[in-house]
C-alpha cells in the first residue's frame, strides 16, 4: 500500500512541479490525501445478499424501505445491524464532540404499550397474566376468580417479535407474566391491545414478545366442485386462531341477495392452517351460483375479517352422462432373451361422470379380455388424481380386473396396466372397458376398447 502510494506521489509531484516547489510542506501532505482518498475501497450500497453470496469478511451497505442496515458475513452466516444516524455535523457546524476515541451507541427509547391482561382477585393487582389463548385473549374473557385489567409496559425496541417487554422506560428489568417459569407449559401468556394498532401478542416466562398478530380475523380462501346437479362442495382455508364461525353467502347469478349460511370452528380447528369442506344443497340444475365467505368471532371489537371475492360455480344438468374416452393402445416392452415374463407398462387416463349416484363404491370400471393374448390386465382408481404407477397414489385402490370407488360427479383418475409376457408376442389382444354407476338412469359405458400389445426390444 505505501509503495503504491509513494509511486502515485512521484507521479503526482511530476506533473505539478512547479507549484510544488513554492510550497513543498503543504502541499505534500495535500497530494498524500488525495492519494488516500484514490485508493480507499468504501463499503457501497448495494442489494440485499442471498445466503449463498459473499465470503466471510464482505460488508453490504443495504436499505430496505426507510431503514438502513450494515450486513456483515461471518462464519457463513450474513449478520446485519440497523444504522441510525449520527450526531456528526459539517465542518462549519458547531460539534459538541470533544474526542474522537469515544464511541457512542445510539439505542431506540422503548416502546410504551397498554394492553389488556387478568389478575387473580385473591391476589395483588400487579400479579398480572395473560390469557390461554389468541381467542380467549381477543374475546378478552377474564377466568374464573379473575378480574380483567388495563396494564402499560415497554416493548422494546417496539412491539413486534423479537423485542422484548419491560417493566418500565429505562428498561431495566424485564416483565414477565405471573405465574410463568422456565418449566411452565405452556410458557407464555396472550394479551390484547384496544388501541392502534389493535393487535394480539404473546409473552413468555423471558419477557420475549412473539406471535404479533391484527386481532381482526384473517382471511380466507374459497374453492368449489360440483357434485351433483343440485350439490356444490366448497372448500375453505386460512388461519382460523381466531375464527369461530364461518359466514357463506351464496346466491344465483340474477339473483339480487345473497342467502347465509354459516359452519362453527371447533376449538381444535383453531389453528393458523385449517381447511374444511362445505356442502350447499337442494341447488338449481345448469345454474351459475356466485359464492364468497369471510371468517367472524364473538370478540369485543373487529369481529369480521375481509369478504372473499366472489367465485362463481355453474352446476351440471341434472341428465345423468358419462364422459368421452377414446379407445387406445397399450404396449408393455420386454426382451426376447431371459425372463419370460417382465415388468408392467402403465398408462394415466380420466373420464367425467356426471349425476351420477355418490354412494360407496358406487363407480366401478372393469376389464374384461375379448380376444388375444395379455397378462394381468388392470386398472387402479382415484377420485383425488393419478393413482400413479404403483396404483396407490391419492388414495388409490390398487391394481385389479375391476375396481370400484365412490363417485358421483367429477372426474375419475385411472391406471391401466398389463404385463410383458415373451410368449404373447404377436397375438395382441382386445381388452373391453365397461364404465358402470348405481345411478339406475346413467346408462353404463362400454365403448371403450384398448388393445394390449407385447412387444421385444433389444436382448
């Protein structure tokens, strides 16, 4: 580094010769400044790195939203801390600074919060705890022999997961929930916040605040399949740990309201992924229904979360009808040297029912051999999706002749399959398909036809 900039200074004193004859002093240690400035490699501000980025030692300068944060890469790991700004001030201002070997540290002030909590009536008012619940803590219910209460503590830096509660502003010692200790279970306590914003939190028997959450329900998703002419299958997702009902509107597409209907959430059901399914019946056939629903509790305030969009579901015609399938081929390879007989070849194939009866085992798809040669012609059903090459993907039934599931109106997954026999080759054979339903006006299917083929490849 000193002899780079020795050559720089050689360089520089060259070309400036003359002026740096009338002042050598001065101006010497002004092109030794220059040269530093030149040669210095500042940490510039860049994007925010991916784990795989850098090599222990790389600083990123990085600004996400209003903050900026220094990011350091040690041991692996990226480390990053929030820059605050300094007290430093121009050259022309006025610095209460007096030594430059002091390092000031700036900390946020915390964050004065009031929330609601309980106290044991038989006990001290500053004996305060939460509640067992993200609901219970919404619905704000004290327990028995309880009497709910107002509190202020301080979260610091802010009220958010990862900071920390404290008993008051110099945040010196922290506050923990009555009645929590390192071996409690569960260990930490719900609380609720009526003012802005009005949120849920949990604390813990370390004063660790975590699970902030709006105390509004969250929303939800909407999805629809028909079943019938007269049935549509709804399914509803979303964090429900606050949900105790579910209000579903529906109505016809000229219809001018909607009609309500409403499914309880069970307090196991309480969770931050649930999902269920929901049935509308007694439906118009051929008939566009538009749907929508929103998660609602008996909380004291904000009790609704946000209505879905519409979806919109048309029902079928309530005449029974089978899809189309056209006939194919199916060829199961092997070798001509060997093993007589070898491994399977599968193909995926769906057909549509419509109307049909939904009863147990009330759709049956059987194979029955007209002519040639195949050994173990099979078929493996599913009314989730491909029952895949074994058969028993998405609840599938497994390979046999014939197969039977419980289906009404959707579409039926299937797996056909035969195996390779050496001394079939050339004698392939005819294999009729029948498509079958319990539904006495859905006549059954029987236009299908696969010719099975044995073929050599390469010994």
């Amino acid at each position: 580094m000193a002899e780079q900039a020795e050559k720089k200074f050689q360089n520089l004193r060259g070309s400036v010769g003359g002026w740096f004859k009338r002042d050598s002093t001065k101006n010497f240690a002004n092109s030794i400044g220059v040269i530093k400035r030149q040669m210095e490699t500042p940490t510039k501000l860049s994007s925010k790195p991916t784990i795989e980025e850098g090599v222990d030692g790389d600083k990123r300068l990085v600004k996400e939203g209003p903050n900026k944060y220094l990011y350091i890469k040690m041991m692996g790991q990226w480390l990053k801390t929030k820059l605050n700004e300094s007290d430093l001030k121009a050259s022309n201002e006025t610095s209460t600074s007096t030594s430059t070997d002091t390092t000031t540290t700036t900390t946020s002030s915390p964050t004065s919060t009031n929330f609601n909590a309980q106290y044991d009536t038989g006990d001290s008012a500053d004996n305060l705890e939460g509640h067992s619940s993200y609901l219970i803590a919404c619905k704000e219910t004290a327990s028995t022999g309880y009497q709910a209460t107002n509190t202020t503590k301080y979260a610091s830096p802010d009220l958010s997961n990862g900071s920390k509660m404290y008993t008051s502003a110099g945040a010196s010692t922290v506050w923990t929930p009555y009645d929590l200790t390192s071996s409690s279970n569960p260990n930490y306590h719900y609380f609720s916040m009526d003012g802005s914003p009005k949120l849920l939190f949990k604390v813990d028997y370390e004063g660790n605040i975590t699970g902030v959450r709006s105390r509004i329900p969250s929303d939800l998703t909407v999805s629809g399949e028909t079943l019938s002419a007269t049935s549509i299958r709804l399914t509803i997702s979303g964090n429900c740990e606050i949900t105790e009902t579910v209000r579903i509107y529906y109505k016809t597409a000229a219809a001018g309201s909607f009609t309500e209907v409403t499914s309880a959430i069970s307090g196991g059901n309480q969770v931050s992924d649930h999902s269920f399914t929901y049935d509308l019946t007694s439906l118009s056939a051929s008939t566009t229904y538009n749907i929508k629903v929103r998660a609602e509790n008996g909380g004291t305030q904000d009790t609704s979360g946000t209505t879905t969009d519409e979806i919109n579901i048309t029902t079928p015609s309530s005449t029974p009808s089978w899809g189309t399938l056209n006939d194919f081929t199916l060829t199961a390879f092997g070798l001509a040297e060997g093993s007589a007989v070898q491994e399977y070849q599968t193909v995926a194939k769906t057909i549509t029912i419509t109307n049909g009866t939904a009863a147990a085992n009330s759709t049956t798809v059987s194979l029955v051999k007209d002519s040639g040669d195949a050994l173990e012609y099979e078929v493996a059903l599913s009314t989730t999706g491909d029952p895949g090459i074994g058969g028993t993907a998405n609840s599938g039934t497994g390979y046999q002749s014939s197969r039977s599931v419980n289906l009404g109106s959707g579409t039926l997954y299937m797996r056909f399959r035969h195996r390779f026999k050496l001394a079939f080759v050339g004698n392939d054979a005819n294999v009729s398909v029948t498509f079958a339903n319990t539904n006495g006006s859905l006549a059954n299917k029987t236009d299908l036809d696969i010719t099975m083929v044995n073929e050599t490849g390469p010994g």
